[in-house]
C-alpha cells in the first residue's frame, strides 16, 4: 500500500491529475469510507449538514460496507447526510431488480440511520414530456442543499462518469442521455442479456459533477487499466468524459495495483523514478523497448536504450549486446512443450521440474469450461505426457445457461421416459413448474432452484464430456458447487469457511505437484477473483503440511487477455493441430456457443477468443526473435 490516508499524493510528470494507488480495493475502501466518516463528524460537530454524491455499480459496493461497519461498530451517525444519486435506468420502476433505488437501499440505506426524505435518486419513471422539468428541479435540489461536498465516482469502461457518455460536454447539466452499446454491454448480466438492458439513462451532467467540492474516483480490476490510463495521462476529451477532472482543483483517483498496471509509473518505472534494476523489471524494459521500436531484443541497440529512458542499464552492462543476449535467453528458457517437467532432463533452464517423472496435477477451474477455454493445449499436453491429471470445477455455472436450454433438456427427459415407458410424475412436475415460472420470469430475476439444479446439471454434462474428449477418469472430475456461488443471481455472497474447507479438502485429496488456477483479474468481484481467493486461502491454510512443499501453483489467464510477456515464467507452444484440437474441446459446451447469455461487447465464441489470444502470445514472442509457433498458453508462477 502506498498511502495510508487519503493525502494529495505527489504528482509524476504523466499524470495530470493525483492518483494514489492501494494493494487491493478492500484496503482502499477503508481509507475513503475513513475519509467520507471523518467529514460526516466534522460537519456534526460544526452543526452543518454533510452532502453527498453517491454512485452505484460494484465499485462503491466495498466503501457502502466499510460505512455500513463504522455506522454499526463505531456509531457513525448520517442523521445529518443529505445525499444525490447520480443516475438511474429511464423507464425502470424504483421497486426493480437492477434499479438504483433498490441497490442503494441494500447496499447503504437500510444498513444506517439517514433520514429517507435525505435521500436523492432520480427517478427513472418520470413522463417524458415532464423529464426537462424534472432534471431543472433534481439541479436545483442540490443547489438548495448547498451543493455536493463529496462526490463519489466510478468509471465506465468507455470512461464515463455517471452515465455521461464519449461525447457529454464539460458543461453538461443533468439530462436523459442515450446509453452507449458497450454501457449497455457492462450492465448485461445485471438483466439477464443485453436486449433486457434499457437503452437510456437520467443522469447529472458533467457540469453538475464538476460543482462538487471534493471529487474521489474508484478504480477497481485490470479491465479498467487502459481506460485509467487515458483518463488521468490522456489529453482532455469529450471521448473520456473521465478526463474532463482533471480540470477539477480537488479531485482524487483511487485504484488498486491491478487497476494501475497501465499507468507509466507501473507499466515503464524508469521514466518516472530510480527503479532498482532486478531480473523483473530488466525483462519488463527490454521487452517494452523491442515492442516500441518494432524489433526483435537481439536487434536492439545502444542508441535504442539511449534514446528510451533506459541508458542505466547501459551503464550496467557496458552495451546492448550483452543486455540482449541476457533477456533473450530468459524469454527462451520460458518455452517449454513439457508443461509437467521433461524427465531425465536437465531442468536447470526449464521453467518446470523434471522430478517427479509423473505427477499429480490438479486444474482449479472457475466455471465448467474455463479448463478448456484457457489452458486446453496445456491440459491435453499434461494427459498426454502420462501425468495424474484432477479437474475441479469450482462453481456450478448455473446462470450462464439459458433459459431454453433447461427447457429443452427437461422435454428430452420426459420424451426419453415416454419413449421407454418410464413412469416419472416427478419430472412431469419439474417441467411443469419450470415451464411455468419462465413463462411470467421477469428479467434479472432469480431462477427457481428446479431450473438452477438442471442448469448446473447442463454444465456438468459438457464438462464430464470436455474430460472425456481429453481423456480424464472420471475419477479425476471434481465438482465442488462453492456455495458462494449458489445465489441464483450475478450478485454472490462473499466467500465462507464452507468455500474454503471444499477447495482445502480436494487439495488434500489430491495432493498435487502442479496446482493450475484462473489468475484473471479483471474484475475484483468477479468469480474468476473469488475463486482464486479461495484457492489462495486454502493453500495457505495448507502451506506447512508435507506435501504442499512439492506443490508448485501456476495461473493461467482467461479468455479475453493474457500475462503481459515481461511476467510469463512458462509458455506451453501449440502446433496447428494442438489448436484444433483444443477448438473442439470446447465445442464440447453447447450450451456457451452461439452466442451466451452474458456475450458482451465481444461477439466472438469463446474458442474464437481463446484462439486469437494464443496465437497473440506466440506472434509476441516471435516478434521478439524467438522461435514462431502457431500459439502459445502462458502462465506464471505463484511463490505461497
């Protein structure tokens, strides 16, 4: 962690505007709900009223807890909070699932002591011959209330704030405004696809945002990175409505170290302090450095590194060559087409251990096909090569399944049981029940548990299948259902002693050489995270018992991006018909192809995804001047 309050951090040169940046979106949560605690009081002790500017999404989910804690441990009292929502959903009543109104009565209000005539949302059911009217009085509601003094935000993939979307101008006032597709896209799973997901928004304008006196911006997961980047080192623009703050005197960006990879104070340290130069960040420049001129590192040259910010490494090293020569061989040693160790080889270089010859592996994979999405090539290698291979599939996958599909499945039951004369009332009944509940079914809303279970059992059959085709025992499939999981709806309950325990208990079942994990970051409340965080307690838990010293953990990313080629310490190569193979694994999914219910902006099936990002990672290092393969699956190695 960086910062351990919320100071005006001192500015780098490509940042237009503070940024401070913590390990994790929990440890930053604190210090700004600390911050927005500590004004509250002031303003009670001064006897003033404190006024608020909140936002919804995940994001601000993490500081509404942390205030809700203050509210209850320390009796942190909002009685005098006045507070205006940014936007809300046009045409969506305040009692629906996916309103505004509803997330922040759950979220916040229900949990603290503000007043509910205090509480300001716009309402999404206003006519609209009356929305111009509307929006004047919500403006001058909050002119009334002396203005905002703490403005909370979060940011859109495309760099909105509020719902002010590319091209809302700096004076904007608050307006109904169109939604963008990739908006739209986001909020897709919120409401069951994109085609539930209303197409306008009332919203503060820019305007309206800039008028507050203080302005905290959260930033959460790596998918947010290229956007942050732009919005805080970027010109100001109409396209990132985001950067329109940089003219603000009083704002402050919070992120988490994944949210920040792409800031050059992350991405290129050495352009911005005295960095020390370990193996890490050598591989990191010298890669970045290849990448910018268009050269391969054996090709690179003094003038290369002069020109680039990175003549200490020459001063290191005397010249380019043996700089080259060094980095060159790092990136080789990481090529590997023995995933589980080559036996009888001198492992010294390789980024496995040759011992022992065959070993127990075991593949953690979030959903029911994040196995064969992300690492197939890998995971077919592993079979191949005669090692112990366990797949434990972590969540049930449920709520990706259509609702025609467990439909469908459930008329084959009862046409197979027809057809053999099998008498079955109860199935009769399911079909019935289910047939029913997704005629009146509203969008969002949870699935009765008959529908869940024969989701789960849809995904279940593809994974079974998908070890079949790679030539798992049955054995060796795991289904653990993490009860987290099991909610019915997008929105999960955190993480338990239940959910620990499963992943503990199958890791000491197996006791494996090789753990594989889903290491995707991109969103730190997604399941891939969630899944990963149990992992990682359940090794720690675990750590001192024999066998985990012989256990070495690698992550893999998932479908949309890979490990930045600085980071890679094992790279499997896949020939063309490794790929094809691959490709028909995850055929094996019916359920996920032809378009899935939480698509997002990204039209591609998953193995078009997983395909091109493979052969990504192998034109990557080719372009370094390595070895040119059809592609690559990458992963990095996790120390516990």
């Amino acid at each position: 962690m960086e910062s351990e309050t919320l100071i005006q951090p001192k500015m780098l040169s490509h940042e237009k505007v503070p940024v401070v940046i913590y390990k994790n979106s929990r440890e930053a949560s604190k210090i700004v709900a600390r911050e927005i605690a500590d004004f509250i009081i002031a303003c009670q002790q001064n006897g003033k009223r404190a006024v608020l500017g909140l936002a919804t999404g995940s994001t601000p989910k993490t500081v509404y807890a942390e205030l809700v804690t203050l509210h209850r441990i320390e009796g942190l009292s909002f009685k005098n909070v006045i507070s205006f929502n940014l936007d809300e959903y046009y045409t969506l009543p305040p009692d629906a699932i996916q309103s505004y109104r509803r997330f922040m009565n759950e979220n916040l209000f229900d949990h603290i002591d503000i007043l509910p005539e205090n509480c300001y949302i716009p309402d999404g059911t206003v006519p609209q011959e009356l929305l111009k009217t509307y929006c004047t009085e919500y403006e001058n509601k909050i002119a009334e209330a002396g203005g905002i003094d703490i403005q909370l935000l979060g940011i859109g993939s495309n760099g909105h704030i509020g719902f002010n979307e590319p091209g809302s101008h700096v004076s904007s006032p608050t307006r109904l405004i169109t939604l963008d597709l990739s908006t739209r896209a986001d909020a897709a799973s919120d409401f069951g696809g994109i085609a539930n997901v209303p197409k306008k928004a009332i919203t503060m304008g820019v305007g309206t945002i800039l008028k507050a006196r203080r302005i905290i911006l959260l930033v959460w997961g790596e998918r947010k990175a290229d956007i942050l980047k732009k919005a805080v080192e970027g010109p100001v623009t109409e396209f990132v409505p985001a950067s329109y703050l940089q003219g603000h005197p009083n704002t402050l960006f919070v992120t988490e170290q994944s949210a920040a990879a792409a800031l050059t104070r992350r991405r290129s340290p050495w352009l911005t302090e005295n960095v020390v130069w370990d193996t890490a960040m050598i591989k990191k420049a010298v890669t970045s450095l290849a990448l910018m001129v268009k050269k391969p590192i054996l090709k690179l040259t003094d003038n290369d590194y002069n020109e680039n910010g990175l003549s200490d490494l020459l001063a290191m090293y005397g010249q380019a060559y043996d700089i080259n020569i060094k980095v060159f061989n790092w990136l080789q040693y990481t090529i590997t087409g023995w995933p589980g160790g080559k036996p009888n080889a001198d492992d010294t270089n390789r980024p496995e251990r040759a011992n022992p010859a065959k070993k127990r592996v075991l593949i953690f994979s979030p959903h029911p096909d994040d196995d064969i999405i992300s690492m197939g090539g890998t995971f077919q290698r592993l079979v191949d090569q005669g090692h112990e291979v366990h797949v434990a599939y972590q969540t049930s996958g449920n709520i990706a399944v259509a609702d025609d599909e467990a439909l469908r499945f459930t008329e084959f039951v009862i046409d197979f049981n027809e057809k053999f004369s099998i008498e079955n009332e109860g199935t009769n009944a399911i079909y019935k029940k289910a047939l029913a509940f997704l005629k009146v079914k509203e969008s969002g809303e949870k699935d009765i548990e008959e529908v869940r279970y024969v989701k789960g059992l849809i995904r279940r059959g593809e994974a079974r299948n998908t070890c079949r085709f790679v030539g798992i025992p049955a054995d060796c499939i795991h289904f653990l259902d993490l009860p987290f999981y099991e909610t019915g709806l997008v929105e999960k309950s955190p993480l338990s002693q239940k959910d620990y325990a499963i992943v503990q208990q199958v890791i000491q079942q197996v006791q494996p050489h090789q753990l594989y994990a889903a290491g995707d970051l991109a969103d730190p409340h997604g399941t891939h995270k969630v899944c990963l965080d149990a992992i990682f307690e359940a090794v720690h838990l675990l750590k001192n018992e024999a066998f985990m010293k012989d256990c070495w953990v690698w992550l893999y990313k998932g479908a949309w991006a890979e490990w930045d080629i600085d980071m890679i310490e094992m790279a499997v190569p896949m020939s063309p018909d490794q790929v094809l193979k691959k490709r028909l694994g995850i055929f094996k999914h019916q359920s996920q192809k032809d378009g899935v219910v939480y698509q997002g902006t990204d039209s591609r099936e998953f193995w078009q995804r997983a395909e091109e990002r493979n052969k990504a990672t192998a034109d990557l290092y080719n372009k370094l001047g390595l070895a040119e393969y059809a592609a690559m699956e990458a992963f990095v190695r996790w120390h516990f």
